[in-house]
C-alpha cells in the first residue's frame, strides 16, 4: 500500500503527517522550536531548527507507525511564508532567517514604493510593500548586515530550504512565491523588472514551479 507524508514547516513546530492512499491519517509527530526576538518588533530563527524537526518528526512518525520509508509514494510540503533564508554559493545559511512576523522593515518598504512605485507595483505583484514580505528583508540585511549581502548566492523561503535539505534542489511553489513581492503574477515567474529596480540578482532565486509539481527524488 503506498503511503503518503505530508511536512508543514511553521513558525512553532514541524509537523510530520502519514497518510494512506484513500487521505486518511495514519500518524503524525510534531517537533516545536522557539522563535528569536534579539531586539523590540524583530523575530528570526536559525533554519537548522526546522531541519532537525523534519528529521525528527519523520523518523518518530516512521516509527510510530512501523513503516518502511520504501512504502512512501510522495511527500507534500508546505509551511510558512515570506520568510528570508540568504545562503552562500556552498548552500550554507548565513544569517538567521528573518521571518513573516518580522516588523523591522518599515523604512524599506517605503524604498521600494520609492524605486518600483506602489501602483506598479500592486499591478505587478497584487500587493504592496508590507514588512511581513521577504523583498524589503534583503533590502534591510543589505542596508543593515552589507557583509552578509555580499556573501548571498540564494535567497530561500523556509520551507523551500527544507526541500533542498531534502533533494538537493533550489524551487519554489509559485504560491509561496508571490509572497515575495518579486513575483510576477501575470507571468507566473519572478520579475525581472523588479528585480532589476531593486537591484536583486535574479540568479540567486530559485526556479518556481506549481505547487502540485515534483521537485525533487529523496534516494
């Protein structure tokens, strides 16, 4: 019988969800971690914390319910959005992930309603620049953290780090992905006149797919 594990990487807890052909719950594990608040209005997480839950809760729901991972059909994933994870060009992490609930971003926000324009900028993307998108992150750790900027191959969501954890593959749900208010609508792909205004290497994105699309094989 072919099994089905589903993994959300939210903002307290990796949960692990074991389902069998017909949708039905066979088991689950969840891990929880904390969230960060070095300073007033900022929240960030080391993203080692929800790949060590991944680890965690799969093995503890795998064991739990006495499957064999060979019985696994496919893995869904999903988890929280807007959320900046800047790795160097060897994948590592180089600073903690600023999150969706981060508030530090006010001033650049307003940069990028300056560079881009905020109907333009609605038209592109459907929405405005708010504090909780991962665009005005970048701008903040390029303002505020420059060594930390230079070093950036890749810009990740969070559960997209999970899933190059899990395949070795750099993607991106186009869901989660209009999320970053770098994401053309109309074209279903990031934007390069966007980026361009707001002077983002558009290699360092992942490539986007739909969110019912394979990404990866787990050997």
């Amino acid at each position: 019988m072919s099994l089905f594990l589903g993994l959300d990487v939210s903002t307290t807890a990796t949960k692990a969800l074991l389902l069998d052909g017909a949708g039905r719950a066979v088991g689950v594990a969840s891990g929880g971690y904390p969230c960060a608040t070095p300073r007033p209005l900022w929240s960030e997480q080391d993203p080692a914390l929800w790949w060590n839950a991944t680890c965690a809760g799969v093995r503890s729901v795998l064991a739990a319910t006495r499957t064999d991972p060979a019985a696994i059909a496919g893995i869904g994933l999903t988890g929280q959005m807007h959320g900046l994870v800047l790795l160097d060009a060897a994948q590592a992490v180089i600073r903690p992930a600023i999150l969706w609930n981060d508030q530090r971003t006010g001033a650049e926000c307003d940069e990028i309603r300056r560079r881009f324009g905020r109907e333009r900028l609605i038209a592109v993307t459907g929405n405005d620049a708010l504090t909780g998108f991962t665009a005005p992150k970048f701008l903040w750790v390029r303002a505020h953290e420059p060594g930390n900027a230079a070093r950036t191959r890749h810009i990740l969501l969070p559960h997209d780090y999970v899933r190059l954890k899990l395949t070795g593959e750099l993607a991106s749900d186009r869901s989660g992905a209009s999320g970053t208010i770098l994401f053309d609508l109309a074209r279903r792909d990031w934007s390069a006149e966007l980026l361009a205004a707001l002077g983002i290497d558009p290699a360092w994105l992942p490539r986007t797919v739909e969110g019912t699309a394979p990404t990866g094989v787990i050997g």
